[in-house]
C-alpha cells in the first residue's frame, strides 16, 4: 500500500492542465461497442479506474491500439460473449462500478448483457435499479443470481417505449441510452440526467450514425436506427479535477491558472466557488485564480447562512462537496454542506476536526462548518483516504496545513487523478509517494 507525505504551508503558482473526466471517459469506452467499426477516443484520463474497464474490454474482445499516452483505438468486431459468464469476468467485473455500462450496448448489439455487482466507492447506496427497469421497458427479460450475486439482462429484440426514470441516473441514462440506440421504433426517456457527460455520449453516438434529439434537456428522444459507424471522439476536461484545483489555490492562498477548462460546461462551478468569497477569473478558455489572503463567504441576502447542495444537472455536483467543505474551513464565514444524494461522503470530517477543522457533523447527509479565516491554520496528521473525493480533500488539507502529513490508501486518490504527484510538483507542492 503506498502513501502520499506532504509538508504542507507552500504556496502554489503557476500552470496547471486538467486531465480528461473520469466519468465520461466510462461511458464513452463503453459505447464503443456498439460497431464493430474503429472508434478513436482521445483525451482519455490515464486513471486507474479508466485503465481497469480499457482492460476488461480488451478482455472481452475489443481491439485496443495505443497512440499516446492519451488517445486509443477501439475495435469491436470479435466480441467475446463467453467472457461475460466467465469467473474471470465475475472478479474483472466486480471491482469497477463503471463496468454495469457495458450492459446496454451488449444488449443493443447482441442481445445479451450480464454484470456482476459492481464495486467502487463506499459512499452510500447507490442502486442499479433504473438501469434495468429501464432494459425490461425495451423488451429485455431480466435475472439474478442472488448467490452470485449476478446479473444478466436478454432480448432478441429492443423496442422503443415511453419511460419515466425514477431517478436522473447518470450511469443509468447512459446505459439506456445506448440499449435503445439500436432498438427498433422511437424511445422516450423522461427524468434522463443531462450532464455534459451524457450530452458528450449523445453527441458521440449521432457522429456513428444515431438519432438522439433533446441533448442538454431532461427529455430525450431516440430514433433507433439498424446499425453505427465508427467515429472520432474528445473526452472534457474533467470538471470534477478542476474544482479540486480551484480549492486548492484557495486553500493555499496560491496563485493558479487552470488551463482549457471547457468553460461552458462547469455549470454552477465556478459560481458556488465565488459565493465562497474566491476571487476567479475567466481567461480565454482558462481560469484564472489570484492570491488572497482571505475569502469571505457571501450569506443570502436575507442575512442566513449559506447553503451549498447537491443536485442532478445542471445543479451542483456531489463529487465537489468534499472539496467545498474543506475550503471552507479556512472561510471567513460559516456554510451548510448538505449533501443529498449520497448518506456517507462526509463521513471523512473527522480526519479534519483531528486538523483543527471547525465542523459539526448534523447528520449522516448535513454538516455545518465554521471557517477559521486563515486565522489558525490546520495542523499536520496522518489520515487514510476513504475515497476519492474525500481522498482529494484531505490532500488539499494536508497542502495547507502547518507541518508534515502522510496520507495512506492513495490507490483511492490514483483512482480519479493521473500523474498527480508529479502534476503538483511542478506547481510547487512538496509531496512524494512511498510505497
């Protein structure tokens, strides 16, 4: 198990690229077993959890040709089935939450999809329900192996339908997405997630020859069509890095440029940063953040305390609460992190009150924060990462806290950041791995 040791108290400056998003690069690599013709994909983030699933399609059959360090080839056109019910696919399988959107386009194109019970981060329940009361809409009969903990889902042919999902799945609307692409008739998806990832998965699938309208909307219309194409695709810049960036500056009292952030598509980002009291700039296409001293959180206007919560697209996303709570530590000013979607992502704030931290944690869903205003810094530790995020906010709170901090399980952290020892290097951080 290797560890992160950081001497935290440096400020930070200079450049910094933001890798290609996770959780796109999931969907997108999925997709490209709807044809059998070659798919190029580039920007892809060179993550753990995006290197597991290249490698389970390889497993499955997918030609996979590297160009760089960033940009592959995929080719599905000998797909092995037998793979799917393999014990080596039980175990490959299971230790990715990402792989349950290999399902639909296997069931799109060869009638049958199977998946054991995905693994991933303990951040909650998170339930596959939606994606496959969707698959059964389409026409697909569904089973599970309960002491294999096993699922399969089977149709010799999907058909369009009307549906209302019971929740804005973003890996469920993905998946169903690509089931009715080649079904037969119209498809309606009501309550469909419309992240800038799925938008990018929409956007991809026309370029093969699709018919998906109402991109961007939470209604989407799908025209199936007999068979796609190959195409080229870029994966965004990953919004979820790019925040932790911007906290990190602020946490830092550092000054940063965020490079290529693809502006149009951060949403709410860049303002509940601001409404923390952090000065950014829009530069171009980049994001500028300069050196404070302090950031005071903006109250609402009726004088109450800021609240900041998640909430389906285009609300603020789960994956940056983490790192809001942490900025706000160090906050002029008191927030309320309420976190909806998930029951156990703040579960890591003891790890902060250990640092000095100010937070009551209210319940298993809210905490309240008190910021300190830089006026008593957080004080060095030794922490384990529980999960990505967390894992990303606990290093940010190592970086700038007084002294030295080591922080172990960071295959959590090498999950969703690439390179990133090196990457903060090279802004001025003094952080090293040992193993």
């Amino acid at each position: 198990m290797a560890s992160f040791v950081i001497e935290g108290g440096h400020r930070l400056q200079g450049e910094i690229h933001p890798q290609g998003a996770k959780n796109e690069a999931l969907q997108i690599l999925c997709a490209v077993l709807l044809t059998p013709e070659k798919v190029t994909i580039s920007n892809i983030p060179n993550i753990i959890d995006v290197n597991k699933l290249i490698f389970i399609l390889g497993e499955l059959g997918v030609k996979v040709h590297k160009i760089d360090e960033s940009t592959y080839t995929f080719q599905a056109d000998d797909i092995d089935l037998d793979y799917l019910e393999s014990e080596k696919f039980k175990k490959d399988g299971s230790s990715l939450r990402g792989s349950i959107m290999i399902v639909g386009p296997l069931l799109a194109r060869f009638g049958r999809g199977y998946i054991p019970r995905p693994g991933g981060d303990k951040i909650g329940r998170r339930r596959l329900d939606t994606h496959f009361e969707g698959f059964i809409s389409l026409g697909a009969k569904f089973r599970y192996n309960k002491e294999e903990r096993f699922y399969g889902v089977e149709a010799e042919q999907l058909h369009g339908t009307d549906m209302l999902l019971d929740e804005a799945s973003v890996t469920g609307t993905a998946n169903i997405i690509m089931a009715a692409v080649l079904a037969k008739g119209t498809t309606r998806i009501y309550n469909a997630a419309c992240e800038p990832y799925i938008q990018q998965l929409s956007k991809m699938i026309n370029s093969m020859g699709g018919n998906i309208s109402g991109v961007g909307s939470n209604l989407l219309i799908i025209e199936g069509v007999e068979s796609l194409g190959g195409c080229e695709h870029r994966v965004l810049p990953d919004m979820i890095e790019i925040g932790s960036w911007i906290g990190m500056a602020a946490m830092t009292k550092s000054e940063l440029t965020i490079k290529d952030v693809s502006w149009n598509d951060l949403g709410q980002i860049p303002r509940v940063f601001q409404k923390l009291g952090i000065n950014l700039e829009r530069k171009g296409d980049d994001i500028y953040i300069p050196s404070q001293e302090e950031y005071e959180v903006q109250n609402y206007i009726d004088g109450s305390i800021l609240t900041v919560a998640d909430a389906p697209w285009p609300g603020f996303t789960p994956d940056l609460l983490s790192i809001v709570l942490v900025i706000a530590t160090q906050a002029k000013g008191s927030v309320l992190i309420h976190q909806k979607m998930f029951e156990s992502r703040l579960f890591f704030v003891d790890k902060l009150i250990d640092m000095g931290a100010k937070v009551i944690l209210c319940d298993p869903h809210r905490a309240t924060i008190i910021g300190l205003n830089h006026q008593s810094n957080l004080k060095a530790t030794t922490m384990v990462s529980p999960d990505i995020r967390a894992g990303i906010s606990l290093l940010i709170a190592a970086l700038s806290a007084e002294g030295t901090s080591t922080i172990h399980n960071i295959e959590q952290i090498d999950r969703g950041y690439q390179n990133i020892v090196e990457r903060l290097q090279a802004v001025g951080a003094k952080i090293k791995r040992v193993d």
